[in-house]
C-alpha cells in the first residue's frame, strides 16, 4: 500500500485525523470535513489498567485458528476443513477452538493484520513495538512503554515489577529499546506447571520460608554498622531496599506466585499439564495485583515440518488456556480492564508445503495474520479485516501493527502522540502514527 500524503489545507490536521482514526482506506476524503475542534479532545476514556499478552512465539496459523477457509481445499486447509459457528452469528473459527467459539461474544478477531515481513526478528519487533525498523533507533516494546508511562515513574507501587514476561525473554531483540535496561521486563524463569514455581529471585527452590527467615534475621541481627548509622539517608534508602526485597520473597510477591493456592478445578479449567494454561492462570494473578503489563511466550509455533502433528497438542491448549483466561478474568470483574491479546509475529503460509523435507508444514507469512483481543474497552463479538478465499491477501480492513498498538494506547490512557525520552533527544513517538509518513489503516475505532 502507498504511503499516505496529507494535504495541509484541509480542515483537520494529520495528528487530529489520526486521532480519530479517520485515516484509513476511506479516511482521507472524510477528514477534510470534520469539525477540527474533535481532533485534541478524540482520545476515549482510559478503561484498561492491565494487558495480558499471549504471545504465540514463531507465528500461528491464521487458516488454523482465527481465520479458517475451508473452500480453499485440501492444499490449504490440509485436515481442518469442518470449521465451527461460533455463539455469533456469522463467525466461525478452526475445529480445534471449540471452547473459544462458545464466547466469541468476548472477543473480537482481527483478520487484516499485515506488515509484509516474514524474518522472525523484524517481525516480532514490528507487532511488539507497533513500528517499523529505523537507522539508529531500536523502539521499544509495548511492554516498556506501559512500564515508563504506568510503572514505578508514574506512582506504581507494587513490589513486583510493572513489566513481566512468562517465563524467558524471546531474545529476538531488546524489549527495553532506547528506555534502556530500567524497562527491561522481568523475566520470571521456572515453570508454572511445577510446585513449587521457582520465579529467580523470588521463590527459591528447596528453601522453606522458615529457613529464609532464619537467613533474614540473621543478616539483621549481625547487622550492627547498620543499626548505628540508622540516620543516615544512604542506608535508610539500603535498609527499605532490603525490606523490600524480603517482601518480595516472603510476602505478598510470593503469594501471587503461588498457583498451589488456587482451586484445582481451575487449575484444571487452565490445563494443569500445560505450560500456556498455567501461565494464563499466573498473568490473571498478576493482574489481581495491579501489574500492568504480562507477556506470556508460548513458543514451538514456528512449525515449519509436520505442521498438522503439532496443532493437535497445541490448539487444545491453546483454546482451553485463553477462553478460562477470559471467563475467569470476566468472572472476578477484572476484564472490562485487562485487554488480553493474543497473536504472534505472522501467519503460516496458506498454501502447505507437503514435499519432503517439511512432510505437511507451513513456513512464514507476514502478508496476511490474525490476532484476538478482548477487554480493556475493545468490545466482543467482531471481526475486523477481511483476508481473499486462500488466506492470502488482505483484502478488506488493513491493519498494521502500529494500528493495534496505538488503539491499545488509548485505551491505557496512554497519547498515542506523545513524546519517548531518547537518550540522544531524537524526537520519538509513543506510535509512529504520529508522524504521519507510514501506511495505515488506522486506529480500530469501530471496536473501542
């Protein structure tokens, strides 16, 4: 798609227009005619405190999850060619989501996500920061920006870091860009299906709390230096960090990383023996407890061999993770102000890949993929974007990566159009929809 040009003599300025989310496939002919005095005052009222992203590492099927083609034939549909109605009118999803086609009134489905790119590396930095790649600039991931704009220096107060990741960092690039390492995000480490859940740094595998209090007492009482110099401002500030961090291993931190403590029917309703499902269960806690920003990594979905193999042990988990995530969030009042998103860097290609050596897989598709996004003010039962009868080709309702993040900014409370802190004062935007020179199809007005 070209590049959008503005005309300055028209009626709404580009960052008004913008705003509005006018500047879509049809926006441009619309904008002159606005009232400019819409434009600064068109941000909604914030409604998400927290996001829980379900990352779906390597890139998931769009023709075997959100955006099923079952006239396409058995070329792209491969074994899922009997897709199910979902609880709206209208949309269907694969036949391996029956749990997610029970409450698609929840959620909402965008099918017109592109941004062209099919290298794991750009890809995943293109969706996770909402920008494309820049000579001398590494943007930021969502994640980082929500940790500067919600997290410790705009009053968050929790012990536990503003920014967390389930379990390991992706390693694809560096989430914290130029915000450097003070917004990197916590990666936890361990494994939630496992008790207890060793989290680094928190929860220590074979050490009771009984004998961390021992250790704990014992550094205080050895501590006389510390208690002599009790006035002193630089070991006040040592003493609170100390606090602190025993709160953390000892306290209420160690009680939201606690899973044993929650039914096990829900555990179960998670999927128990399922890394995603557990870690679903974990970032609802998180949640609970005012963490602003969880990405779960759920990775092996780069299936490049013996694609259909591996679907029938991952879309089971997969469904019955994100639809518990859902009701449970719904259940405790907590999902009119968590957006959950899920997705991943690209789709698979739709034509599969039967010859030897992939035996029936799906290589890398960044022309045309789907994510899911429920909560936070994005309202359910939608489907945005619109891919041709292969899976191919956006065809209806393009959306851009830097789309999606910009409507998730605004539903945090967050300027799309403000100003990052770059270490060498170059002029860096939350969303490079600011600027106004990259193709968009703009905010996703029609489901906020």
């Amino acid at each position: 798609m070209m590049k959008r040009q503005w005309d300055s003599g028209m009626g709404l300025s580009r960052r008004e227009a913008l705003k509005l989310g006018v500047l879509g496939a049809t926006g441009l002919g619309l904008a002159g005619n606005l009232p400019k005095v819409l434009g600064a005052n068109s941000l909604l009222k914030a409604k998400a405190k927290s996001v829980i992203q379900v990352w779906l590492w390597g890139g998931p099927s769009h023709l075997d999850t959100f955006d099923p083609k079952p006239a396409a034939g058995y070329d792209y549909c491969g074994k899922y060619t009997s897709p199910i109605s979902t609880n709206v009118d209208g949309i269907q999803l694969c036949q391996m989501l029956p749990r997610l086609a029970k409450m698609a009134d929840k959620y909402s489905l965008l099918r017109g996500m592109t941004h062209g790119n099919n290298g794991h590396e750009t890809a995943s930095y293109m969706v996770m920061s909402g920008t494309k790649p820049a000579a001398g600039v590494v943007s930021p991931s969502m994640g980082a920006v929500v940790s500067l704009k919600k997290g410790y220096d705009a009053g968050y107060k929790g012990l536990i870091p503003p920014y967390i990741t389930l379990t390991r960092p992706q390693g694809r690039f560096s989430e914290a860009g130029f915000l450097g390492a003070r917004y990197q995000p916590f990666a936890t480490g361990g494994d939630p299906r496992k008790t207890p859940f060793a989290v680094e740094g928190i929860v220590a595998k074979g050490i009771s709390d009984q004998r961390q209090k021992s250790r704990r007492d014992l550094l205080f009482g050895l501590d006389m230096l510390g208690k002599q110099m009790a006035m002193d401002p630089l070991v006040a500030k040592m003493d609170q960090n100390q606090a602190e961090a025993y709160s953390l291993i000892l306290g209420e931190a160690k009680q939201t990383f606690d899973l044993t403590i929650e039914p096990d029917k829900l555990r179960e309703a998670y999927g128990r023996n399922s890394f995603l499902g557990q870690s679903c269960l974990q970032a609802r806690k998180l949640v609970e407890v005012g963490v602003p920003f969880i990405t779960i990594n759920s990775n092996a979905w780069d299936t490049h061999k013996k694609h259909f193999e591996s679907m029938q042990r991952m879309l089971p988990d997969l469904d019955r993770a994100v639809s518990s995530l859902i009701t449970d969030l719904e259940e405790r009042g907590l999902l009119e102000s968590t957006i959950v998103w899920v997705g991943g860097e690209f789709g698979r290609s739709p034509k599969i890949q039967w010859d030897a050596p992939w035996n029936g897989g799906r290589g890398h598709y960044g022309k045309a993929f789907s994510h899911l996004v429920a909560g936070g003010g994005f309202q359910g039962g939608q489907v945005v974007g619109k891919t041709d009868e292969h899976g191919e080709n956006v065809v209806d309702r393009t959306i851009y990566p830097w789309d999606l993040t910009a409507s998730m900014y605004e539903l945090f409370g967050i300027d799309p159009f403000g100003e990052l802190p770059h270490p060498e004062g170059k002029q860096v935007y939350v969303s490079p929809l600011a600027m106004g020179d990259i193709e968009t199809g703009g905010v996703l007005r029609e489901i906020m």
